[in-house]
C-alpha cells in the first residue's frame, strides 16, 4: 500500500495535502484550516477524494470512499453508482466533515481524530464490502504539523481566488457500453 505525508499547501486557503487532483493522483486528502491560523492544531474541516477508473464489474453496482483512522474509526463519504462494464459516468467517490448537512454521510468523531493526527487508510469500498486504492496518510501530530508552518518562509498573504469558472456544453456520449476486460 502507498504512504504519503501530508504537505502544507503554499498558496490557496491554507491546508494540509495529501494526493493531488483525483484525475491525476488517484485521491485527494485534505486538512483545512482558518486562513489566519497562527499554527496548525485545530483544524476546520477534512474533505477527500478518491479515484475508481480501473473498477469494474459485470452487474450495475456502487462504491464509497471510506477513510479509516489510526484506532479502527471509519468514515464514509458518499455512494457512487457504477454501471456494469468499464465506463462510468463519474469515477470517484467523495466525502468529508460536514457532509451531513448536504445529504452526505454523517462524520462523528472525524475532526477529533485528525486533530490527534496518526495514519489514515483512505480507499474505494464497493458493494460487496471489498477495499479498493488504499492509499495510507501520515496527518503528523500536533507538534509535528506546528513545527512544519513554522519553518514555512514569511509569505505574501494566501490567494484564494484560484478557480475560473468556465461553461460548455455536456459531451455526447458516442461510443456503445464496453465489457469488463
């Protein structure tokens, strides 16, 4: 299984990463705190994000993300349909604190957790309860996430203005569904 430790993102709302986009990293985790924090032990929220292209089954079915933590703890984030075969109209599973309020998965506990700090599994779960693209995560402890905003250079303040907002048509689908290989 693949290990990575959490980076303090240089420019943006200020968080904590791990992964990067889902299309091009296979999963996303990050840590969120208020932009004027003057250390990292108190985080706002968790989002993560987690890729599924090379899932594939023969019956229509769905997956979700799960993240597990350092005691056993799991949080899912949301179900994803996933049609028979290898194409999927969506390929990744999402989820975070707070998803509960939109409809999501509730999170107790999550924050807490991730405020302790310890290594998180985050992966796809499907139907059948099988994990799929576990990637762990090291979210350091306190101490340790304080000491690395504090070697962080004297900065500009954060941007975070980042997203331009772009519209098109939806793209046709113009190929017939495929089967599983």
């Amino acid at each position: 299984m693949r290990t990575e430790t959490v980076r303090l993102e240089p420019t943006g709302d200020l968080s904590l990463k791990a992964g990067g986009y889902v299309d091009v990293a296979g999963f996303a985790f990050d840590i969120w705190f208020e932009n004027d924090a003057v250390d990292l032990s108190t985080p706002k929220s968790v989002t993560w994000s987690v890729g599924f292209r090379n899932y594939c089954r023969t019956r229509d079915s769905w997956v979700q993300s799960v993240v597990e933590g350092p005691s056993g703890q799991v949080w899912r984030g949301y179900r994803t349909f996933v049609p028979a075969g290898p194409d999927h109209p969506q390929h990744w599973s999402s989820g975070g604190s707070g998803a509960h309020v939109y409809g999501g998965p509730a999170t107790p506990g999550l924050l807490e957790a991730v405020t302790q700090g310890g290594r998180f599994i985050l992966a796809v779960e499907d139907d059948e309860g099988r994990r799929w693209n576990a990637v762990e995560i090291d979210t350091l402890t306190p101490t340790e996430r304080s000491q690395l905003f504090a070697a962080q250079p004297a900065s500009e303040p954060r941007e975070t203005e980042m997203l331009v907002v772009a519209s098109a048509p939806p793209v046709a689908a113009v190929s017939p569904p495929r089967t599983c290989p």
